[in-house]
C-alpha cells in the first residue's frame, strides 16, 4: 500500500475506468444511439463530459487533500470539567491518549495505522484515494461519490441504447465497437450498485450524525452487551 498523497494502482485503476467509460460512451454508444454530430448527441456528449470532468476534479481533490491532522500543540483543558473532551474516555476513565502519536486525541479523532497518524473526525482510512476519509476532504468524497453515482446510470442508458441501435452488418469496426460498449456496459452494472449502496450509507450516518467508525464500534459495544446479558 502506498503512502498517503502517493499514486497508487488503485488509483490509477480508477482513473483508467473513468477513461474507458468515457471513450465508450462519448465514443461509441452516442454516435451509434444519437449520432455525435446531431444536436441531440452533443447535448448529451457534453452533459457527459461535464459530469466525467467533475468525478475527475474532485476525485483528485479526495485523493489530494489532507483529511485533518490533529495539532500537535493540542492539550485538553482539563481544568474545564464541562469540556465535552471528558466525555469520551478510555474504559480506565483516563483521556483519550494516542500512543505511536505520543499526544491527547480530541473527540471523533482516531490514528490511522496506513497513514500512520491521528485524523480528525476520521471515517475510515480508503484505498481507492490512497488516503483517510476524514474531517477535512469527507465532503469532497461524498460529492465525488454522488456524482460517479449520477454519470455511472447516465452512462448505462447511453451504453444500452448504443448497444440497442449499433449497425447489425459484419464488418470489423461494428464487432468491436459491439464488444467494447457490451464490456462497458458489464462493468457499470455492479460498479453503478456498489456506488449506490455506498452513497446511501453516507446518508444514513450524515442522518445519524455518525461516522462509519462509530457505527461499527457501537454495534460491537452492543453486541458485547447482548452476549453478557
């Protein structure tokens, strides 16, 4: 695994697939559905091609950007025992302690053992950004996310009406253009779901106020309860 801020295979297999989706779409399933020189065609070309570019900029944005370091100046009042710090503590009563960080952890913080430091309001540590998903680039993943979400069934109806209406004579181009758009079309099926199911657990915490850490420790807190009892 790479180092944050490190482009990695993952990335790199991610950017590949936005290009392939792309090129088939723009490339071969309009041409053969609405003809690219038609005006239909370029409405929806550059529809499109705004959406693709908007997954790539903040794509680039979620994989770029710092998700939230704890200040290393950063010290608990603890002489304020209304601070809301005193309510999250270790199951011993003392402060939340991070100890390869060698400093306290604000609420909501956790140390990612990939980046190998403490992230703010950290969600969870992706290897498709080679980085945290975190207090500061956690908006910037969810639009990334919702808009690969609206370009990937967006594609799937350019692909399935490309495939629909693509020349049924044998010549070479035809066959590969065929073959292309009905790989393309494979590919989107359970990326486009995927993407759906993972837009739709960010909802739900965004509703429930929680991160996707916080979810699992709770469920396990109370699975811990439920077996003791």
């Amino acid at each position: 695994m790479g180092r944050p801020g490190y482009i990695t295979v993952p990335i790199l297999s991610v950017l590949a697939a936005i290009g392939y989706v792309y090129y088939t779409t723009v490339f071969l399933a309009i041409p053969a559905w609405l003809g690219l020189s038609s005006a239909t065609g370029l409405a929806n070309a550059a529809v499109f091609s705004a959406l693709a570019a908007a997954c790539v900029a903040t794509y680039a944005v979620a994989v770029s950007r710092d998700p939230g370091r704890v200040p290393a100046s950063f010290v608990p009042d603890v002489e304020d025992a209304g601070s809301p710090i005193h309510e999250i503590k270790r199951k011993g009563g003392d402060l939340r302690y991070c100890q390869k960080c060698s400093h306290y952890k604000p609420p909501r913080a956790h140390h990612c053992r990939a980046c190998k430091r403490c992230v703010l309001r950290m969600d969870h540590h992706c290897i498709w950004i080679n980085n945290c998903v975190g207090h500061e680039n956690y908006k910037i993943f969810l639009v990334f996310v919702m808009y690969a979400v609206i370009a990937s069934f967006y594609s799937m109806v350019l692909i399935i009406g490309g495939a629909v209406h693509l020349p049924k004579d044998e010549q070479p181009s035809s066959d590969s253009s065929r073959t292309s758009i009905v790989v393309c079309g494979v590919l989107l099926c359970p990326l486009a779901l995927a993407l759906m199911v993972l837009l739709g657990w960010h909802v739900y915490l965004i509703l429930h106020n929680k991160t996707t850490i916080e979810y699992l420790l709770n469920r396990k807190r109370n699975s811990g309860a439920h077996t003791k009892c």
